[in-house]
C-alpha cells in the first residue's frame, strides 16, 4: 500500500477537538496513543457487537477508549485497566470532556495480569489489548475467558513497527507478537484477522463450540 494510500485510510474517519486534546495530553506524558485507523476499528467493532461490556488493557490517557464508548451501547460500561494512575485521571478529564457519565467508565489502576482474573466470566463483548507486549499470549487467555461466544479480543501493535513480519527481528517484544498470531491461527474456535490499520490491529472472535 502506498503511504499516501495509507494515510488516506487512517484519516478515513476524522478525529474531533475532544480527540486530540487526549492525544495532546498522551504526548505530555509520553504515552504512544492509538492511530486513528485502529481507533475507528475499536469503534465499529464495539457497534457490531452492540458491546453493553468492554475490557481495555492499557487506558493511556483516553484515546483507545473514547472511540471504544463512541461504538458501544448507550448503556455500556467499559472497564479499564492501568497500572499509572496519573494516566487514568487524565483520561476521565477525556470521558467528561465528551459527557460520558461517571458510571459508564470503570477505571481500576493496577497491572493487568493482577486485575483480569477478578472479572467476570463470559460476561464481556470486546476486549482491547494495549499492554505490556511480552503478556500478550496472557492477555488471550484471560480474554477468551472473559468473552461471551461471539465476543472479540484485539491487539494492538500486531506489526510492532514492521518488525513482526521479518524473522530477522529477534527482540522479546517482537517474539511475543509473532508467537501470538501463529497461536491463534493454529487454535479450533477462533476466526482471526490482522488488520493493517495503524501499527496492526489483531483482531480475533471467539466462536461459539458445543460442550
């Protein structure tokens, strides 16, 4: 695809001033925010699945999860997880500044691999996955546990910067990556697909399979 193809592509579905302002305060604070591309791919996931329960690994400061609400139900909540607190106050300076209501966004600081096991069994329609790279393959398996069947689970950075698809590229980040896409193509019940949006968007379904 050529750049300004890609460009064009990202830029599809304009950000507004609520946007941007989030993004402007993730770089004060050195946060690498979503692109755009991969925000409205969040979007349009959760309004697919009509989400009401969303899972976010890695709040930042509010991008990945303002374009999550923009997609889910009136009444959905989405829970989100940090392990800085100072990133998820800034982002619920985002979700008022958008006049999302205190009730529908669920921070709870803390690592992931901490949080995750104290939520609710099948009760979700969507997770994200923007976290520690190395868990990524963790991140599945709680997510397959907290999906209801027909539910999704997404990463971000499935192209880590171009370094996924060279097998050159040796580093723990970028095997971690690697690994998870060869996991999830080979396993029964799941419909995979890998997006070019932004730095890669993996997203994977959780099929439904008789006991």
């Amino acid at each position: 695809m050529k750049p300004t193809s890609w460009t064009y592509a990202e830029e599809f579905v304009p950000e507004d001033e609520i946007l941007a302002a989030a993004r402007s305060r993730a770089e004060e604070v050195g946060v690498v925010p979503i692109g755009s591309g991969v925000g409205a791919s969040l979007r349009f996931l959760a309004s697919v699945l009509d989400a009401r329960a969303v899972v976010e690994i890695g709040t930042g400061t509010g991008v990945s999860g303002l374009w999550l609400l923009r997609g889910m139900r009136a009444d959905g909540v989405l829970t989100t997880v940090d392990i800085e607190t100072e990133h998820q106050r800034l982002a619920k300076q985002g979700f008022s500044d958008a006049g999302v209501p205190a009730n529908r966004a669920r921070t709870i600081p803390g690592a992931a691999l901490d949080v995750l096991p104290r939520l609710t069994d099948g009760h979700y329609d969507l997770v994200f996955c923007d976290g520690d790279k190395r868990e990524y393959a963790d991140y599945l398996k709680e997510a397959l546990r907290l999906l209801r069947p027909g539910g999704v689970v997404a990463f971000d950075n499935a192209l880590w910067h171009d370094r996924v698809a060279d097998p050159a590229q040796r580093d723990e980040e970028t095997v971690a990556i690697r690994d998870l896409g060869r996991l999830v193509v080979e396993s029964e019940g799941l419909v995979p697909v890998l997006l070019p949006v932004g730095d890669g968007l993996l997203a994977i379904k959780k099929e439904w399979i008789p006991e």
